[in-house]
C-alpha cells in the first residue's frame, strides 16, 4: 500500500473514532421543564352565614411537561382561610378532593385522557394554627399519560362537600396548564 493510501485511510479511521466519540460523549438532552399556569378563586363557606368573614382563597397551579410520548401533570394548591372558632376542626368539610387530569387537547372540548383524585387535601384543609387560621398549602402527586404526538395539557378541579350546606360535592374549576 502506498503512503498516501495509508495516510488517507488513516486519516478517515481517526475522522470516524473522533466522530464517534464526540456521539458517544455527547450529552443527553435536557430534560423537559414543566410548563404551569395560575388561577385564583375566592370561595365562600356555604354552610356559615354570621358576620365573621369565610371565604377561603384557593390559588392552583396547575403544571405539565412532555418527554417522549408521554404527559406528566401535576398540581400545587395554597389557600388563604378564614379564622374559625376551633382549630383543627375536622367537621368543615364532608369530603374534599383535588381532580387531576390530563387531556389531549384539540378544536373544541378536549378529551380527558387519565385523571386521578387526590383526597390528602382534605387533612390539610381541616388543619389549622393554634390560632384557629386555616392556611395551608398541597401538592398532588404526579400523574401521566402516553398521548403519542398529540398534543395534551394537565387540567383541574377542586371539589369540596361542606359541612352542613346540604348541597353536596361543589366543584371549583381552575385554569389549564399550556400545552405540551
């Protein structure tokens, strides 16, 4: 073999070990950041009517990211409660839950796809300061959806059974996250 031959087929062997290399050391992609929006809602205690204020202040933020095929939602709520005359009180509510859920999102309504109820809010509704002020803050798990190429987006409702309204589960909506 001449040496010119070897030199350039030396120099293609080591222009495919650099180029391998560089594919081998080349990092992963970042992972994906979740996309979350913010709604707030005033909520009035129906089950008391004295002078004494009893809305409840909900902020919700409500996230979800994509990697691969796959949504993952997940929500923050925080409240701003009123004082009540007892702390602690585990009689405020009959049942309350926060409705996750993940949609596909499309022209008109968007499906849901998967969703779960997370019943831990609650205990922490219920739990107050030694001075009786209800403020408090819950995270939901997360959850996910193999949505392929379609777009989706995390969703949310906040559902809560008063004590003594004799109206049952109320459901509070909040906004969307963005699509992912």
């Amino acid at each position: 073999m001449s040496s010119l031959k070897r030199s350039t087929s030396t120099a293609v062997i080591i222009a495919a070990l650099a180029g391998s290399a560089a594919i081998a050391t080349a990092t992963p992609a970042a992972a994906a950041s979740y996309h979350c929006k913010t709604s707030t809602k005033s909520i009035d205690d129906p089950s008391y009517s004295g002078p004494w204020a009893d809305n409840w202040d909900f902020t919700v933020r409500i996230c979800a990211k994509r990697s691969g095929s796959t949504v993952y939602s997940y929500a923050n709520i925080s409240w701003d409660g009123p004082v009540y005359a007892d702390a602690d009180d585990t009689s405020i509510f009959d049942d309350a839950y926060f409705k996750l859920q993940i949609k596909k999102s499309q022209a008109g309504t968007d499906p849901v796809k998967k969703q779960a109820n997370f019943g831990g809010i609650e205990a922490k509704l219920e739990h107050s300061g030694s001075d009786a002020n209800y403020n408090g803050s819950y995270t939901t798990g997360t959850i996910s959806y193999k949505i392929g190429s379609t777009k989706g987006l995390g969703d949310g409702e906040l559902k809560l059974d008063w004590n003594n309204d004799g109206a049952g589960v109320r459901t509070y909506p909040f906004t969307a996250s963005p699509t992912v």
